[in-house]
C-alpha cells in the first residue's frame, strides 16, 4: 500500500479519526495534567473532605472536579490514576503479543505436537472466565504492579497466539517461503525474516483492541483490591473507594467511571480503525 493510499483511508476512516484524537485527548490529558494543576494526587486535606466539583469557578487552584473522601483532589487523581493505567497496559499488552506471538509462531510454523501442546494449554486456559483467573493469579502473586503486568500477560498471549498461529499457517505454504527452504534458509531466518513480517497487520489491529480491555480488566481488579496496591491512584480503586458516598457525593465514581468508558470506547474505536484501514480486503 503507498503512502498517499494509506493517508486516504486514515482519513476517510471515521472510527480511526475518531479513536485517534480520542486516544491523543486522554494521553495528553493524563500526561500534562499532573504538572498543570497544583494539587498532589497523594496529599490529603480533611478540611475539605467531598467538596463538590467547583469547575473553573476557582481557576485551576480550586477543586475542579470535587474532591474525595479523603480531601484529596479528584482530577488530579483521574489523570494520575490514568497514567498508571496507561502503563501496565502497555507493558502488558508488549509483553502478551511477545509471547503470544513467539508461541503463535511455533504452533502454526512448526505444527503437529508444537501445535498441539501449546493451542492445549491455550483452550484450557480460555475455557476459564479471564477475570477469574487473573482473580486466582493475583490472590497467589499478591497485590503490586509488577504482578498485575504478568497477570495481564497470562490473560492475554493466549489471544495472539491464536491469531497469530492461523496466519503463520497460511503463510508458510507460500511459495517464498518454500523458496527460502530450497535455497537452505534456516528455520529461524524464515520464521522471524519473512514470515513475521508478513502478520503484522493483524498483530498491529489485535494490540490496538487488547489496549482498551487491559486497562478494563486493571481496573475490575482494582476494584476487587486486587490491582494496583493503595495509595498509589487507580480509576478501579477510585471507584471502589466512591461507592459509599454514591449517593451523598456522586462525583466520585462518576468521574473515572467516565474515563475509564471513554478511554476503552476509544481504544474499540481505533481498532476497528486501524483494522479498516490495513485491511486490504476493506472497501474505500
């Protein structure tokens, strides 16, 4: 695909646009914010225990979007709690297309008992509820971010390996690739040179949509206290903490509830966007 063909489909791609400057938003936002506004996600001022949200009645020194049982400012604890978020997702969803794409490969390259070994162990391992298992994992590893990054990983290299492996099984009966094994090619260089590059299309569509459910599947475990470990901010942890004061001080959960729609919305978007827009078969 040329350049000025791949421009013209991002641009005529509504859910690609769409995703795209809402994604660009929400980083933006999570990464700027904390440095504008003056309050500290950590620091807590019971004198001012769930203030409603004051908007910009106060500029940026007042409390914008409220504050929460603690006196501690909610905004500043949105865009701080998205950042982490932002973070072992992507952490986590590096290192599930790694494994799921190394072990993708080998089941779909090499096939028969690779194959089955490794698409065994993947069908048990989906045949169980995905957020029950990262339950059973972090009741096992404890709660920290380095464990909720390889809980992450677990839950979803199964998903690339899948995609990945009925690529590769169409792909390795090309006749470039039997080529490459005439001329005495070796299977590593045909696996990782020209195979590989031939499946990132759906590998690049898969990491974009896996984005939006990871940071969905941290915070259903920070809503459980099975995610990011307090004080450090999180949108589940936030939501869980609110539930009390839903009735007294709504804006609590409402705030990261918000964020938290919106950004995996977003990210749904800029999949089917991205999917749209790589996918030769789509029509434009």
């Amino acid at each position: 695909m040329s350049k000025k063909e791949l421009i013209r489909r991002i641009v005529r791609s509504k859910f690609f646009m769409l995703g795209f400057i809402l994604v660009m938003i929400i980083v933006i936002c999570i990464l700027a914010g904390p440095r504008i506004l003056p309050h500290d996600a950590m620091t807590m001022n019971l004198s001012d225990r769930l203030i409603s949200p004051q908007w910009f009645a106060k500029g940026t020194n007042g409390y914008i979007m409220g504050t929460d049982a603690l006196g501690q400012d909610l905004l500043t604890r949105l865009f701080v709690g998205g950042r982490t978020s932002f973070l072992i997702a992507l952490f986590a969803v590096l290192g599930g297309s790694v494994l799921g794409t190394f072990m993708g490969m080998l089941a779909g390259y090499y096939g028969k008992k690779w194959d089955t070994l490794i698409m065994r162990i993947g069908d048990v391992q989906l045949s169980i509820n995905t957020t029950l298992l990262a339950i059973v994992i972090a009741s096992i590893l404890g709660a920290s971010v380095a464990n909720l990054i390889i809980i992450m990983i677990i839950s979803t290299w199964v998903k690339f390996a899948r995609v990945l492996r009925g690529e590769v099984m169409m792909i390795k009966n090309k006749e470039f690739i039997h080529a490459s094994r005439v001329l005495g090619a070796s299977n590593f260089h045909i696996m990782f040179r020209q195979v590989l590059p031939n499946v990132t299309t759906p590998l690049i569509v898969l990491i974009s949509q896996q984005f939006g459910q990871i940071i969905l599947l941290e915070a259903a475990l920070s809503f459980l206290g099975m995610g990011v470990p307090m004080p450090q901010p999180s949108w589940g942890t936030m939501i869980s903490e609110g539930r009390q004061y839903l009735s007294t001080a709504p804006w609590i959960v409402v705030a990261p509830g918000i964020a938290l729609m919106t950004t995996v919305v977003a990210f749904n978007f800029l999949g089917d966007g991205i999917r749209d827009v790589l996918d030769p078969k789509m029509k434009h």
